[in-house]
C-alpha cells in the first residue's frame, strides 16, 4: 500500500519535538500531503523547516487536511512520557470517523482505545507502530539470504544510525543497485511502512525479530541496509544492539558517531574511542559470523563547517576508513568508497571452525 | 512465605525431564514434603534419584499428597513445547480445590485458565513463575549496592550457570558470610522463591531487570551470587546474557563450562575458548564496570572421573585461575581460592574517565 500521509503535529512542527515528522517527510517513500499544525497554518512546509525541501501544506486541523485527500493520518510527534495529550484525542476521532488509518508510535497503544475503536468508519484503522508481530526464535534463515547485508551500529544511542542507513540506502539505489532498508524502530518503521520495534520484542526473542527484518528486506533486494539500535556499551540498551549484531547476521559494519559526544546522557557512561568500538564490535560478530567495520558515518549537525571537517579528517585517520557525513556533504562518494568493502557475503562460523 | 512443596512429575520423576523438580530438592530452602508419580508410588526420592539424599515419599495423586500437608503444588516438569498436558489437568485442580498455591514454569499461563481459576477454592493462587513483574528501565541503582555482586557466565546455554551460583551461596554461606541468591531464570526462581525471568522481560526493561533483582537480593547480603544465561556469542541468547552483564553490574564474574562440549545445539556455533570467553566477558564490562572473571566452574556430568580431574587442570592451566567441578568435588575450596578476588566492590565508568 502506497500512503498518502497527513501528519499530526500540533504546535511543534518547527520544533525538534517533531523529529518523526521531519523523518519521514525526508525519507518516507509515501507522500506527505499535508502537515497539521495550527501555528503555522495557511503555510508550506519548506517555510517552516527549510532543509526538507517539501512543499505540502500546513494546515490547522485533520477537516482543513481532507481535502488534500490522504490515506493515513501519522502522530507525528513523540510527546513527553509517550501518552497522547487530551487536545489531540478530537483529531484522531475525526480521522478515524473520515475513513482514515490512523499511525502511531507511542507507547500508548491507540488499538485499545474504545472511543478510537468506536470511532472507525469504513476502513478505518489504526495501525500502533511499536507493537511488535509475533516473531519466532532465531532460526539461522538470516545467514541464508542473497543479500548483503550491512548493519548500522553506534557510539551510542540518537547519534544517526537510523539516518545512516536511510542515506547509504538511497545512495546504492543512485548507483543502481536494488537496495532495502530494514526498520528496527518506530520511526523507521514509519518511514519504510514495514519492520519491527526490536526494543518492544520479548528479550529471548529480540534476535528472531532482528533476523525476520533481513529477511523480509532481502527478498527484493540485493543489498539490505539495517538500521541499528542502542550502542555496545549503553547499559540499558546494549541488549537491543546485540540482537541486531546477531540476529541481523551482517556481512560489513558502518560505524556512526555525532561529535562532540563523549558521555551517555543519562548515566555518564563514557562512549567508546573509535578503534575500541570498532574492536568491540568486529571481535562479538567474529565470534559468530565475522563481519568488519567498512566506513564511519560522522552527524556533524553540533559543529560549524570548518569543526566538522576536521571531525570527519580526524575519524578517517583515527580508523584508517572512509568517513563522510551523509546528510550535510552528501552520500555518493562514501557510498562509493565503502561498496568494494559490501560486495562480498560472509559465512557463519560452523561445527568444526575454531573459535 | 516458607513452602511446603508436593511436586507434580507424573511418569519422569526418574528422568532428566523432571530437573526443574531435582533443582528444588535440591537446592530450595522450601521444604519438598511429597513427589507425585504414580510410577514410583510407595518409595521415597532417595530410592529413585540417590544424589537427592531427600527421604520425602512418592505418592500417585495430589490427593495422597495431602496428608503431608503441602501449602503448594510444584509443577515440576518442562513438557516439550512447555504446554500442560491434558491429563495433568485434574491433579491442578484438585490442588487449587484443595486450597494449595500452585507453582508453574510452563509457557502456558496457568492464571489465564478458566477452569484453574474457577477451582480456586479458600487460599488457592497460581504463581505462574515465567511472568515477569513490571520493571522500569535500568536506572543505575544496581551500582550503588553495598554488596559484592559476583555474576555466572558461561560457554554456553544450559552448561550449569545456576547450580555454579547456588553452590556458591552454598559455600559463602558456610563459611558465615551474608550471602544470597539472585535467580534470572525459571527454575532458579522456583529455587529462591523470586526473582525475574530475564527471558521474558521486553528487550529494552531487560537490563533494568536484572537490576532489580540484584538491588534486591543485595538488601539482605553482603554477597550475591548472580545466575546468569545464555553465552555470550549465542546467537539468540546473548541479548539476555548482555542484560545480566551490565544491568547486575557485577564486581567478579565465574565462569562456567561443561566440556566436552564444543558447539552450540541448534547453530553448530563453535563455544569460545576459555580465553576468548574471558577476554569477551572482560571486555564489555570494562567498557561500563570492570569486572574481572575470578574462577572457573566446570560441570563435568559427561566425564568419567580421570577424565573430569584432566579437564578440571587443563582449564586452570589454561585460564590461570581456580577451577573446580563444585557438585561432584566440593565448592569450599574452590570458594575459598576465590574469596580474595571478590571482597571489593568495582565502580563504574563515570563522566571523564577514559573509555
């Protein structure tokens, strides 16, 4: 199903707040047909937040969107605590009594919500982004695939793996290949209309959930990018980041960082140097299927120009690998530097290999 | 609450089947006051499983079991698929009838059963152990403990983490210490009475579990020992394994081992060496808590005696470290070499310390 999106986000769609808005106007293949904030009403998107370059327009209410005539009605903004603020309630009732599916990725299930289930008129649905499919055990079918499959993994949480991955996705298509990204969160999910919140996945079987994305990408593609999660050291999350380690069984590793960045926010928790990253977590994939880091994806946003390109200098050399910024100095040439390094598919250590 | 268990292990008492029912006997401090098998009705535990040296009697129906004045009925059987079969049924009835409290492992929720929760007659409840309690997300509370926290980790699944960490219990216990048991795991939870099924818990509270349950078992002890799971390059479990290294925040960790086991059950993964075991498991906690692995266990169950002695020196050799088979040859030893590597408590990696 191709969507055609209006997306709720009142009062802070200029804001960072509206993160999930902003990343799916900029990499959702489904088309944004209007953007619901009423402090910006009568407005076009680029007005508002020029670098996405999209000329939907705003309006005040899901009545004003209709006549733009989309499919789904997206939350686009993940409020304080992850429940649904009062005021936005009416919204969603009159998307779901005009038809629409509604698309949400909070933690606050919208399904269970019996006046959003009264209110589904003719197809309406509602579609709650995090809740996970049920997903089996890992398998090994992940080491069966055609595809190539490479792994975004980070220095810590929020630093671009998700926009790494998106942005080496459209570069390989810009080359020609047949190339997929993997969803392993919410708004990557809601970016790629498909994927699976491993977060959200019971512990014993977050490896089958990270397996099961590959696998469905790798069907129509030849080369799969998988959007990481957490970082190897995060002590909450770091679990979620070994299952896609392991369940997504990659054949090459893109390393991403935001600069300055050197502590974890919210335990202090030092992040890793380059190398020990990239020796962390090459030595856990040899462990079970070798995988190498090819490149490392710098998100320089924190940086004036002339800091970010000695970052980036500073990261090559540090590494010995190409280092780019993806999104500020575009993607083509690291694609190109990285693609000798992701043309080959690698094996699982089998019965017999030494350890 | 001290239980008096009846445990329900009908036609495998004698088998391998029935290890969640040797683990109580073994290891609980609750009482087991009856074992129900109808195939080996009229003897006693010891005349059926020596190593249990536990005179309790065998009777055939829970009905007999209740002269012995149990307060709670253990379902003390792993079925394949972790499903109740139909003919066991009746004995859970007539426990729940009979006012007992009954205690479960199985995949399949007792509480969830209209006939079981229809029967529940004066005091009866179900305790349906797998369901994990709602744990927040890992906060860092577990770094402020004031007990030594030392966590089992191991080569691989099922190699005997839980037996190495209650022996050790044991053995602290013994020579006077506060020492307590902290169980992640089915079977350890029916031996402790709490505890948290890591495996159950969603990917991202996993890490926060495994903190609770150290935060918890550290109010009373001035020593805890960890269960852990998994092994570190499993490709389905080691997201849970992960979640116990850095959400116990452990100061020591023992590895364990049952050689001659060299590659993983389902994946044909190659087990580490103990090197490469110790090196992987030193390495992640240094990136967040140093910890040091301090000692080896090996279950040497498959190994005649010869051959387990030779194991047992190898890996000391190997590693440099104490090694000891605690069940077949004593764990005081084999405690008291280790007992200088854990009397100090390891702090965290904090804001400006180099990663």
């Amino acid at each position: 199903m191709s969507r055609r999106y209006a997306i709720l986000a009142p009062g802070t769609f200029a804001t960072g707040r509206a993160k999930t808005a902003h990343g799916v106007i900029a990499y959702a293949d489904d088309a944004t047909v209007a953007v619901i904030d009423a402090d910006h009403a009568g407005r076009r998107v680029r007005d508002v937040v020029p670098y996405l370059a999209c000329d939907a327009p705003i309006v005040a209410t899901v009545r004003d969107a209709l006549q733009y005539a989309p499919t789904s009605l997206l939350v686009g903004v993940a409020p304080q605590g992850g429940a649904l603020p009062e005021s936005w309630r009416g919204e969603i009732v009159a998307a779901l009594d005009a038809g629409l599916e509604v698309v949400s990725g909070l933690h606050q299930i919208l399904g269970d919500d019996p006046e959003f289930v009264a209110a589904r008129k003719r197809n309406a649905s509602i579609w709650d982004v995090r809740i996970p499919p049920p997903v089996p055990l890992f398998s090994g079918s992940a080491y069966d695939v055609a595809a190539r499959v490479v792994l975004t993994v980070g220095s810590d949480c929020a630093v671009g793996k998700m926009t790494a991955a998106l942005e080496l996705t459209r570069a390989a298509r810009a080359r020609g290949m047949r190339a997929a990204f993997a969803a392993s969160g919410q708004t990557g999910i809601m970016i790629a209309g498909n994927g699976i919140a491993i977060d959200r996945v019971i512990a014993d079987f977050a490896s089958g959930a990270a397996e099961q994305i590959v696998v469905e990408a790798a069907a129509e593609a030849d080369l799969v990018f998988v959007e990481g999660q957490g970082g190897i050291n995060h002590p909450a999350f770091a679990p979620v980041t070994l299952a896609l380690i392991y369940g997504a069984a990659p054949d090459a590793l893109v390393l991403v960082h935001e600069p300055p960045r050197s502590v974890m926010d919210t335990y202090g928790t030092p992040l890793l140097p380059y190398r020990a990253l990239i020796r962390t977590y090459e030595a856990l994939c040899a462990s079970v299927k070798p995988a190498k880091v090819v490149g490392v994806v710098l998100n320089t946003r924190a940086l004036d120009e002339a800091t970010a390109r000695a970052a980036i200098a500073s990261a090559a050399e540090e590494t010995g690998l190409p280092a780019a910024d993806l999104v500020r100095f575009g993607s083509a040439e690291f694609y190109d530097a990285i693609a000798p390094a992701i043309s080959g598919k690698a094996a699982p250590l089998a019965r017999g290999t030494p350890g």
